[in-house]
C-alpha cells in the first residue's frame, strides 16, 4: 500500500472521532430530549416561546437546577442526598430564626445557616466513610432528623409551623437582592436565581473536566477501592461533595427566604427525588462514575419546560407527575441506547 492510500485510510478512520465523542457525552440523550419538549409545547401550548414565558421556564428550572448540579456530582461520585430537600428548608429556617431571635442584621443569619448547612453535609459525608454505611441509609436518617427538627425547632422558638416576617429588619433588601431579585433583560423580568444556576453549572462543569478533584470525582464513583489504591482520597473527596450539596441547599434555602421573608417548617419534602430525577434525565448513572453538570442543568430545563407548558397549554395539571416518570423512564433507556452506540464505536 502507498503513503498515500496509507494516509487517506487513516483519515478515514480518524473521521468518526468527533462523532464518537458526542455519542459518549453524557448529556446527548437529555438534549435530545429537551428539544423534543420544547419543540412539543410550541406548537401544543399558546404563547410558550414568548419571552416572558420562556423567562417563567427558567425561572421554574434554576430553582430545581440549583440543587440538581450539586446532587448529579455527588451521584457522579457514587452516592446519594435523600436529605437535599428537607436541608433547603432547613438552611432557610437557620437563617430566619438567628435574624429575629438575635434581632440582628439579616446577614447574620445567613452567615449562620451557611455553617449550620455545611456541618450537615460534612456530617453526612462522615458518617458515610466512618460507618461504611450505603448512604440511602445514612441520608435518609438525616432526612428524618431535619424534618423532625425543622418542625420542632420553630413550634418551639416562634409558637407556630413558620417562621416570623423578617421583611423589615436591617440586611434584608440586599440579601433579598442577592437570592431573591428580579432584573430586566430586555423588558423581560429575569430571576436571579438563574445567574446562580447558570454560575454553578459553570463551576461545576470546570471541577469535573479541568481539575484534579473532578478525576477524583470519577474515580470515585467508578471503583472506590481502586481509586483508593492509586492513592485518591476517597472519604475527603465524598465528604465535600456532601458539602458542595449542603451549599446547593443554602442557597435555595436563602432564596426560599428572601422571596417570601417567612418559611413554612414542613416544605421540602419530596423535593430530593426531583433534583435526582434531574441528574438522571441528564445523564448520570445510579451506579456512579458517568455524567455531568450540563447535563443535570438539561435535566433541570427539561422539568421545567414540562411543569410550565402544561399549564401553559391549559392540561390538567394532575398529569405532570405522569409526564415526569414517563421522561425518566425515556431519559434513561435513551441514555443507556447512547452509552452502547458509543461503546460500540470504539
């Protein structure tokens, strides 16, 4: 054979790279899927694509996206938060009650719940690598002890199942301004909840693909005794990311505050089966070791594409969990379709 028949086999064989690396992302299948809504409810749903709605959208999924990347890194690492939820909830309690019960600046009360939320992850991730125990089990302990908690703590302090208004209390309009404020792009009303959203993803995305710790992360999740073997620090590596969800969480639960300036103790139930729902749909394997925060972000669009053009096109709203099981069971074989198309192309 010729140099140049030699050359252009090849090139020929060099060709499908490109393709192969996009059958192997993670998030094909959840992209794929996202356009099909979107493309669904422009034509079923009056008015979807208008700016406005569209804004409503995003809104609705930066609320599930925020906790939806921390939750697809830690499923990444191999493990779950069934306590995500219920720690929103709580972050926001923390916060609202050290305000009026010390009658401090506002601020005080956040920087409280920021350590008070962040000792409940470290505490979930020690107990993980300390107890050995599958963290369904730990995590879902900690779900139980916040929700007693979360209700017991604010019958006791404030009397009642919510918090007292913190509206008029020194710090307020600026925390209300960072968590809770509504800028306009466009003379669209665009929450800023989505910067967050969009800030997390973005520094989630660069810790997986361009850091140390984001192969550790992998490793982790892939085999922990191997990583252990090869000397990555398994129980730090899982125990922050227990603490990148405890931040997740503050920041939704500061965001739960500062719009509505009282908390009701019993919300946040539930919520964690939506942010893993979102990871899933974006591509993460229960098993660990596969996905990415871009793809928890599709996830996230997806959820909110649906629960908003359902009401959009005026449905009965009692199918939208139809809708969303019917999405991660589709999410899923298409995931596990584009994962063995990929393997195959190899």
């Amino acid at each position: 054979m010729s140099a140049v028949t030699e050359a252009a086999a090849a090139d020929t064989g060099a060709r499908p790279a490109p393709l192969r690396r996009l059958l192997s992302r993670p998030e094909l299948g959840s992209v794929v899927g996202a356009l099909a809504v979107l493309v669904f409810f422009a034509f079923a749903a009056d008015g979807f694509l208008r700016a406005s709605s569209l804004s409503t959208v995003l809104y609705a999924s930066s609320t599930i996206g925020i906790m939806a990347v921390p939750v697809a890194l830690l499923m990444i690492g191999g493990e779950f938060d069934l306590s995500a939820g219920v720690m929103v909830t709580s972050s926001a309690l923390v916060s609202s009650m050290c305000s009026y019960q010390l009658t401090a600046n506002v601020w005080v009360g956040v920087g409280v719940s920021l350590l008070v939320t962040l000792a409940v992850g470290a505490f979930n991730g020690f107990m993980l690598t300390r107890t050995k125990l599958p963290s369904f089990i730990v995590t879902l302990g900690t779900f139980l002890m916040l929700t007693g908690m979360n209700l017991g703590f604010t019958k006791l302090i404030d009397g009642t199942v919510s918090t007292k208004t913190i509206g008029d209390m020194e710090g307020f309009p600026s925390a209300h301004a960072v968590f809770a404020s509504t800028f306009t792009v466009g003379g669209v009303g665009v929450k800023v909840t989505i910067l967050w959203w969009l800030g997390l993803v973005a520094v989630a995305s660069w810790i997986l693909l361009r850091t140390r710790a984001g192969n550790w992360i992998f490793a982790v999740g892939g085999n922990a005794d191997a990583a252990r073997a090869v000397g990555v620090p398994v129980a730090r590596t899982k125990t922050g990311l227990y603490m990148g969800v405890a931040l997740g969480a503050w920041i939704s639960g500061q965001h739960l505050l500062f719009s509505f300036d009282a908390v009701q103790s019993g919300e946040g139930v539930g919520n964690e089966l939506i942010y893993i729902i979102a990871a899933v749909i974006g591509g993460c394997l229960i098993t660990g070791g596969y996905g990415s925060a871009v793809g928890s972000a599709v996830g996230a669009l997806l959820f909110g594409m649906t629960s908003k053009g359902i009401v959009f096109a005026e449905w009965n709203p009692d199918w939208f969990k139809f809708f969303l099981g019917a999405m991660l069971l589709l999410a899923t074989l298409l995931n596990a379709w584009v994962r063995k198309r990929a393997e195959a192309a190899k």
